[in-house]
C-alpha cells in the first residue's frame, strides 16, 4: 500500500511540527501570549473541582457515558500555528455517533465541574493545564475510563513542553521514541483474541500513512498492538510498542500511539473494528468470541520443510521433530523425490509428505494448460513414489518460489489439494484463510490457505546473520506469534539443513520452546491445521453488542467439531468467569480456563454434533 500525497495533508505538517522539541523553543513569543490570554480568560470561568464532585463507582458495573473531551488550549495552540485541532476531533465525532445518547461532546468547564463515571476520550489533547490533569487523574481515581492517543499532555497550558510524563504515569508505560517517515514501520499489527483486540484478526496489519505527527512508541508489559514494517521484521520489543492499556483500582485506560489522522490510510476500515472491542473493555463490558484455535490454544505453529536439493538433509530435520514428539509436513520436490524413495517412505511414518510440484519453478502467471499438465506430472511422480495405497492422499501444496495464482488454486483443488502454503504478501492478517479464487466454493471445499509471515531460513542468508544474531530474531519471532495469536510457518529448505549449519543449530532451541508452551500453542502439520480451520468455520458465533451474560451457538453440518473455544473478557481484572451452566441437560459441559486477568476461555473439548448450545454465564 502506497502512502497518500503528502499535500492532501498539508496542515499535518504544520502540527507535526508542534511536537518537536526543537522547535517549540522557537516558537513565537506572540503566539505564547495569546495562549497565556486564553488560558486565563478559561481558568476563571470555572471552578476548581470540588471533592465530591465524582463518586466512586462500582468497578464492576458497565460505564455507560463516553466522553469527547474538547481541549480549548489545545485548539488555540493549533489554530494559532495554521493548524486544525477539530479536524482530528472529527474522526472521533464520526465514529462516536452510533453510540447515541450515551456520547456527549465536553468542555474545560464541564471537566472541572466533575464528570460521572464513564470513558473520557482524550484524542489527541496535547497542551493540558494543571487543573485539567488534576480534573482527569481525578475522574480515573473515581473509576472513570480514559482513552488516550498520540501527544496528549506533551505541552502545558502554555504550549511550553513537559515531555510524556502525565500519560506515562496514567498508563504506567514509557515512550521510547517516534515512528519518523524515514523508518518503514508504518504498520501496526495487532494482538488476536486481545481483551482490546479481539474485533480483528490475528497480526491483524494496518496501514498508518506516513504522516506528520509522527507515532510513538511505547514500552509496556500490556500492550494490544506492535509497529512493524510491511515484512514484518522482528524489532526490538521496547521500540515497537503501539497500543498499551492499564487497569489500576478498577479504571481502566488505553493509549494509542498514533494520531488520528492515520485513520484516513485505514482503507479497509479495520481501526473501527479495533476501537469498538477497545470500547467495549474500557466500558467494563464482558464480551464473549469465538477463538481462533481450538483447546484453549493461544497460537498455532507449523514445522515444515521444502525438500528439495540435498533431500537426505530431511531426515536431520525430522530427527528434531521426532525427539520433541512434534509432527511436520514436509513439501516435495517430486522430481527429486523420486531419486530418495527410502527417505521419503521413512518420513511419512510420522510425518505429513505434501507436493512442492515437480521442478523447482513458479506457477503464477503461467497457462492453465501448462500448470494443468505440470499437476498431473507431479501427482504420478508421487504416486509412482510411495504407491497409490502406501500414503493417505496427499492433500498439502506449497508453490516453489512462493509463486501461485487463482489458476492455481483451481487445479489443486481439482486434483484434491486441500491446503497450500503461501508467502507473506498473500495477507493482512497471520491466520489461515479459504481461497477466494472461486467464490461459489463454500468452506467445507475451498482450499485453506496458510500464509508464511514468519522469517524462514532464505531470510537469514539475505541478511547474513551469524548464530547469535540470528537467535535474537528467531526469539522474537516466536514471542510475536504467540502474543499476536498468529499461525507460525516455521519454513525451512532441505539444502540449508545440512547436520552443523545455521537452521540446524536455530531449531532445535526453537522446536523446545514450542514444547514448553504446549499448553497455548497448537503445533500440527499443515492437513492438521487445515482440518481445523474448517471445523473452526461450522461453529457459528456472533458476538453480542452489549455485555455478555450467555453464549449461544450453532454448529452448522456435517458437525465432528471438537476443542472450539470461546474467550471471555472480564468487567475487572481477575472479574473471573465462575461457571457455564447448560440451558438443557443434553448439552456437553464446557471447561472453564483462567488465561490471564482479562480473559477466561470457555472449551468444548468433546466432539460437538450439529445443533444449537446455549449456556448462561455467571461471573
């Protein structure tokens, strides 16, 4: 996706600028006058806020009232430097309409006056007076929600800088540095199944625009979304947080590094869906969802192999598997195959054999007769391999080169193919999704597609990392796919895994940690993941708009689901969920799992038939 013209936008530059340090201390002594007039003319229109003006709430009820707060300083300082504060208040108008009465649009004086309990939006907000700050801290100390984004607080009431300190403090969080045009990160990706995340996909990436308020960064141990460029490369994790949230004495805030007017690059309009679950939590709203990955699983993980030259090297990555009792796919260059027949019959004992074609060439853009007849030779090749009644039927594809198009996908589904693997270009999100090349074709056929958006062995040699540097990314990849709740391709060539060489001493650190979360990560081949996906798709779920007091959901045919889990999110922290009951004494008993202090997961671990379930939740 290509960044908008920059003149669309002039007067963000204006205010980007307005966030420099350096150059505030040049700001006009005229202009800082002004401000100082307002400021004064603001303070005496109303009253300091009395002590009892805002009553305790009761953490666990839901916060009704949302707040736009509307910063008349702020709106001076940019209207004074060519700039429109309300023009990024706008974007917040427009989103906040659907909810009604129960929005309202606020001033200083009301701030001051003392708001009940509910969610104050502080977009943007950057210049803060002492009275406003003190108005706010109180407003959350009395149970109020605080939604945050970009600069809010940077300047006092003078517009002069006092750097990041008061929404440090609100969220217990740090700000490391900017996101600058001339860095690539200009994607956020969010965390699936997230408290504030769940509304979209896993590693979810949207697009920000390089615009002139540069985003921050933040380091925190609670966040909702990461910076990354469009390859996804895996950063350091105290600079490329996006989205961070806190929860303190029963108020809850939330902090978006970036300012609004990123919004105008979100065409596929995935930040809506991403405030709305954001919303949600800091209104104290238990929702309930359909997760990702069965059995309670936080993350799902693919070990595969392209096996192709120096095909015996299989063998050492299968050896790795079969020590941690782990089972992969590996995708065969069948004209190579033929020639290591023993190999090939010995890996399918444990392992999933799936095609990599027959020669190592791309398929995209190529004749439906030619990729047609280059299927067929493949399919004999196999079958001339191990035997029409030696193997289940091989029903995995990965294109050579990562290249495939709609031609494609046609005919493996035709000579029954029934998942492919595919590069990282193929989508915005980190989970499986069903081929969109024939559109009549419903998910219990389409092929499931599995994007590789993790770093492969092809990727280090580019970047001639040694072990140890190597090691760092590999780490990092894997903490990003488990918080993001991602499915993890973990793609590896025969010709690099010679006994001794870089992959074979990365993946076997890798493959142990796999086993140490064997309680939230689903680790299959890629059949295994596929059938999953579909069982996933006959469980339908739609999320309530309002708090959550039952789950009810159809298991459409042919049924034979098992380990579909739903996650909850708390009205509080630790707001843990304490039973499911079964509206009839037919209905299997789901279990309930604590995951952290903002969700709990509900799991079916029996195999459900095809009907309606419905359960009552009590919390």
């Amino acid at each position: 996706m290509m960044p908008r013209p920059f003149a669309s936008c002039l007067y963000l530059y204006v205010v980007g600028l307005l966030l420099s340090t350096t150059v505030f201390g040049i700001a006009s002594a005229a202009k800082v006058k002004n401000l100082e007039v307002t400021q004064t003319q603001a303070v005496t229109s109303a009253p300091e806020i009395p002590p009892t003006a805002v009553p305790p709430a009761h953490t666990a009820h839901t916060l009704e009232a949302i707040y736009l707060y509307a910063s008349p300083i702020t709106s001076v300082f940019f209207k004074e430097n060519g700039a429109s504060y309300d023009t990024l208040k706008q974007h917040w108008r427009e989103y906040l309409r659907p909810y009604g009465g129960s929005y309202r649009e606020v001033s200083r004086a009301n701030l001051l006056a003392g708001l009940t309990p509910g969610v104050l939006v502080l977009g943007s907000a950057i210049l803060l007076d002492a009275q406003e700050r003190k108005a706010i801290t109180a407003f959350a100390e009395a149970g109020g929600s605080i939604l945050a984004t970009w600069g809010t607080g940077a300047r006092n009431g003078k517009g002069q800088w006092e750097g990041y300190g008061f929404i440090e403090n609100l969220l217990d969080m740090k700000i490391t540095g900017k996101v600058v045009n001339e860095n690539p990160e200009h994607f956020i990706n969010t965390f699936g199944d997230g408290p504030l995340s769940w509304s979209v996909p896993g590693g979810n990436r949207i697009f920000l625009g390089e615009v002139a308020e540069s985003p921050l960064r933040i380091d925190s141990p609670r966040l909702a979304a990461r910076y990354f460029d469009w390859q996804r490369y895996p950063a350091a994790k105290n600079t490329n947080g996006a989205i961070a949230f806190f929860e303190k004495a029963g108020s809850r805030r939330a902090y978006f590094g970036f300012s609004e007017s990123s919004w105008e690059y979100d065409d596929r309009l995935e930040l809506p869906k991403l405030l709305d679950a954001t919303m949600a939590w800091l209104r104290r709203e238990r929702r309930v969802f359909k997760a990702a990955w069965p059995d309670g699983n936080l993350s799902a993980q693919l070990l595969e192999m392209d096996t192709e030259d120096k095909y015996a090297n299989a063998i050492n990555f299968a050896r790795h598997l079969d020590e941690a009792k782990l089972k992969g796919t590996f995708y065969s260059l069948t004209s190579v195959a033929t020639k290591n027949r023993d190999i090939v019959n010995k890996l399918a004992e444990k392992h999933e054999i799936a095609y990599h074609a027959e020669i190592h060439f791309g398929f995209k853009g190529k004749s439906p007769e030619v990729q047609q007849e280059r299927l067929a030779k493949m399919v004999a090749e196999m079958q001339d391999i191990v035997g029409i009644r030696a193997l289940p039927k091989v029903t995995g594809f990965r294109a050579p080169t990562e290249s495939w198009d709609e031609t494609t996908e046609k005919l493996l589904r035709k000579i029954g193919i029934r998942h492919h693997v595919v590069g990282p270009s193929a989508s915005e999100d980190r989970l499986p999704f069903f081929s969109k090349s024939e559109p009549g074709v419903g998910p219990e056929d389409a092929l499931v597609v599995l994007p590789r958006t993790q770093m492969d062995d092809l990727n280090y040699q580019r970047l001639k990392l040694d072990l140890p540097q190597a090691s760092v990314l590999i780490a990092l990849d894997f903490d990003y796919l488990l918080e993001s709740g991602a499915l993890g391709v973990l793609s590896v060539h025969s010709q690099n895994y010679a006994p001794g060489g870089l992959m074979d001493k990365l993946t076997p650190p890798y493959i142990k940690r796999l086993q140490e979360h064997r309680s939230d990560i689903f680790v299959g081949s890629g059949a295994d993941i596929e059938s999953w996906w579909r069982a996933r798709e006959r469980v339908v779920h739609t999320p309530a708009k309002q708090a959550a007091t039952r789950l009810v959901f159809d298991v459409r045919s042919p049924g034979n689901v098992k380990g579909v889990t739903f996650f909850v999110t708390h009205s509080v922290a630790e707001g843990v969920l304490k039973a499911v009951k079964a509206s009839r004494a037919d209905l299997p008993q789901p279990e309930v799992v604590r995951l952290d202090s903002y969700r709990s997961a509900i799991v079916f671990r029996q195999e459900l038939k095809t009907g309606r379930y419905d359960y009552s939740l009590e919390f």
